[in-house]
C-alpha cells in the first residue's frame, strides 16, 4: 500500500485538504511529543510538509528539521511552501534513510505508519536515527468517520469495488493495542497510545467531494467519470450526510490514535 499522488494533486491537498484536516491534526500530534527550542526533528512521509513547517517553528532557528517522502511530486510543493524556512528535505523510503545514528532528538509522523511497506523495518530505522532519550510520535488514523464511509460506499457504487477498496484501504489501520505491541517490539520504551478527537468541519458534500477525490490517489479514476456519474455519486455522499449538514458545511467527528515512545 502505498500514498502517491500526481499531476495538480498535490496543489489541491495542500490547499484544500491541509487546512481543513491535515493542519489541524499536526498540531495535535505535535503536542504529544513536546518539541523544545534547539532540538533536531525527522518528519517522516512529510508530504507537502505541513507538520514540517510546524516542527521547524517550535524548534527555532537553532532546531534542525528534516522532512522525508517518497513522493517527489509532494516534496516539490513542501519545497515550494518552505522555501524561506531552513528545513532539509529528503526523497527516501522510510527502510534505508541513510541518515546518521543517534541524530534526531524526535521522529515524527503524521498518517505515514500504515502506507510503510515494511512496518517493523521502518520502526528499527526510526530507533537507529534516534539519538538517546529521543522519541517518536505518529498519529494513524482510528478507523473510518462518518464522513469516509460515505464516502466509500459511493465510490463503489459509481466507479468501482476495486477503486472503493484502494480507498478505504487509506483507512484501515492497526488497532491501539497492535501499535503498542509493534513500537515496543522495535526496542522503544514507555510506548503509549492517546486518542485523539477533532470536530472536523468542511464545505458541503458537492463543493468537497470533488476536491477530496481530486486530492487522492484515485483522482484519475473520478476524473474519468461522466458529468453525469459525478453528480450521481456527489449526491448519494450528500444523501448519506445529511445528518451532518449544519448551515453550509458538513460537521462530523473523526479521531486518531497517536502512538508515543521513547529510545
């Protein structure tokens, strides 16, 4: 499994998607790992660097932060958005990052840990990078909201089952307890998990929908719909929402489950 996204998707996640979902749950995650002025940060599947830039303002300009991802499309836009900010960005897998040991006081991630193709691995990699006393903080998401199923479902309908599965599969994450079990397994100590809350607010359903699908991986797959079939499918997720619909924005809740440890 993995996140790729091409072509203008990155732009659109970054516009769209970052300041409605992504930035908020960095700064959440960003407060369970407590970063201190001077410190070192690795952020790991940065993707248009959102909780990178974060990191980089709590640590100061005595802090170093670097942000890694295997998508150079995201990168590129993380680049671009950081471009007056002293922050190093690497195009790397999370296995064999070629980092030094023991040179980061933190290594964070932000709905990175179920896309790692080798899990374990990924985890040793992070303990190796981290310097004594370091800690990790990943947040993942805690299932599917309201707002995903709907999604989801309608996805299947009007594109396909095998489209619908790429997509859910976003969320399909290990449990609490799994992630307590793999982070302790890779040597950390003191591993917890904290789950966290958010009341998410978005544009309604035929506003945000074509945006959200623009912002993924199966962006081709919608695009490639009749008029006719994306309004079909906008209106079945507008259907299923409607106990959410609040004005003119649709209002659910979501959680994640921020997993911690220390070396």
């Amino acid at each position: 499994m993995s996140f790729q996204l091409s072509g203008s998707a990155p732009e659109i996640y970054e516009d769209i998607m970052v300041p409605l979902w992504f930035g908020r749950w960095a700064e959440t995650l960003l407060t369970s790992v407590s970063l201190k002025t001077g410190e070192t940060v690795l952020d790991v599947a940065c993707g248009t660097g959102v909780t990178t830039r974060i990191a980089k303002r709590d640590v100061g300009s005595d802090g170093r932060v670097t942000g890694l991802d295997i998508n150079a499309g995201m990168l590129a836009k993380a680049r671009e958005l950081a471009a007056d900010m002293d922050i190093t960005w690497i195009e790397s897998d999370v296995i064999k990052t070629g980092l030094p040991e023991d040179s980061f006081n933190a290594v964070i991630s932000q709905h990175g840990y179920h896309y790692f193709p080798d899990q374990p691995a990924a985890l040793k990699e992070f303990h190796r990078v981290l310097a004594p006393s370091g800690r990790i903080a990943m947040s993942i998401w805690d299932g599917h909201s309201g707002y995903t199923k709907a999604l989801c479902s309608a996805v299947e309908k009007f594109i396909s089952p095998e489209i619908a599965n790429k997509q859910r599969s976003q969320r399909q994450t290990p449990s609490a307890e799994k992630l307590i079990t793999d982070v302790s397994d890779a040597g950390f100590e003191n591993v917890a998990v904290v789950r966290q809350k958010l009341l998410i607010k978005v544009p309604l359903a035929p506003e945000f929908v074509p945006l959200h699908l623009g912002s993924m991986p199966i962006a081709g797959a919608f695009h490639s719909l009749s008029e006719e079939a994306k309004a079909a499918l906008v209106a079945d997720v507008t259907r299923s929402l409607s106990d959410y619909v609040v004005g003119d924005q649709m209002v659910y809740p979501d959680a994640v489950n921020v997993v911690t440890g220390i070396v």
